[in-house]
C-alpha cells in the first residue's frame, strides 16, 4: 500500500447551539466542555463529537465515540450489534445490563462487548455516571432484544425488532443542550 503526500486539513469547527461541532471534514481539537452536547430526560446526554445533524453532516465513518452522561434512573436501549464497543466508566456509578444479568460498575471500570453481546447502562448511585463509549462503524446489523432485565430500568423494547427507527419510535429523542448536571461533571 502506498502513501498520498497530501495534507489533511484542519476541520472549522462552529458553535451549533449547545457547543462547537466540525462543520467541514479534517482534523480537529475540541475539549468534551467546549463540544456539542445532546441532552434527554430519560437517554441522559452525550457528547458525539462529530455533527450528524449538521446541514452538511460531518460523521466518522469507520470509529464511532462519545462521553455518555447517565444520571440515576436513566438509560439507553438494551441492544446487541455485529460489531464489537468498548466502555470505560470515568466516574459516578452505573449498572451494566448485559446478556440478562446485571453487574454494578465504578469509575475506571471498563467493559468489553464483543460482537452479538446484548447490552445497555443505565444510571445508579448519588448523581451522575460518565461513560466513554467507542464503537466501529462499519454498517453495524444490530437486534433490540425483549429483557425483563432491561423493562427493569426502561431500557427495554415492547417487541423484538432489527430496525432502529422501530426501536426508537417511543424512546424520548435527544435535544441539542448540555445535561441539568453540568456543573457536577468532572470537567466543568
């Protein structure tokens, strides 16, 4: 394999309504404080780093990652995908929904889902847990399980789907703000 001698530009970087986010592609610095922050009462917030919902999306198209903020009684959607995600808790305290079974987790505590591994976290503890979350993004086939686990902190589906809009249709969608608890995360 050969190398191209190009140059990769930087990406310009824009204030999109709740932090800054590329709005071209290239390389780019952000600290998780400064970026973009999507927020929801019952999916917690997340900060993506790229901009799918930017008038020209800039995504990442192979590696996928974000800091996921969870506070007691929130959660994601209990799920497995054909590829594999990494997690490493930062801090607070949340409980892993893996595979029917759940497992409390701490800070520094890091979870490795192979691929197929049904799974979701939802919040525990005093207040909130941060979750760094890394996944590849090659068209990831994925399936939304039934859990009585899951049903247990609302992070279940009513019925078995592999479609995500399904999946989603009832979930509470994401608004662009920073979570309520701004001023008690690690890096405010």
């Amino acid at each position: 394999m050969g190398c191209e001698n190009s140059v990769v530009i930087e990406a310009r970087l824009e204030n999109v309504g709740s932090g800054l986010a590329p709005v071209t592609e290239g390389w780019f610095v952000v600290n998780v404080r400064d970026a973009e922050w999507f927020s929801s009462e019952t999916r917690g917030a997340a900060c993506w780093f790229a901009n799918e919902y930017g008038d020209s999306p800039v995504e990442f198209p192979q590696l996928g990652i974000n800091v996921t903020v969870l506070e007691p009684g929130q959660s994601g959607v209990y799920h497995a995908e054909s590829n594999q995600e990494a997690f490493l808790v930062l801090a607070g305290r949340c409980r892993l929904l893996v595979e029917g079974k759940e497992r409390g987790l701490g800070p520094w505590d890091f979870c490795h889902s192979a691929p197929w591994t049904e799974h979701a976290f939802a919040g525990a503890g005093e207040g909130p847990c941060v979750i760094v979350m890394v996944g590849a993004r090659s068209s990831p086939d994925v399936r939304y399980p039934v859990s009585e686990t899951a049903a247990r902190y609302g992070a279940n589906v009513a019925k078995e789907t592999s479609d995500p809009e399904e999946a989603y249709a009832t979930a509470e969608q994401f608004r662009r703000e920073r979570p309520p608890s701004w001023s008690r995360l690690p890096w405010a």
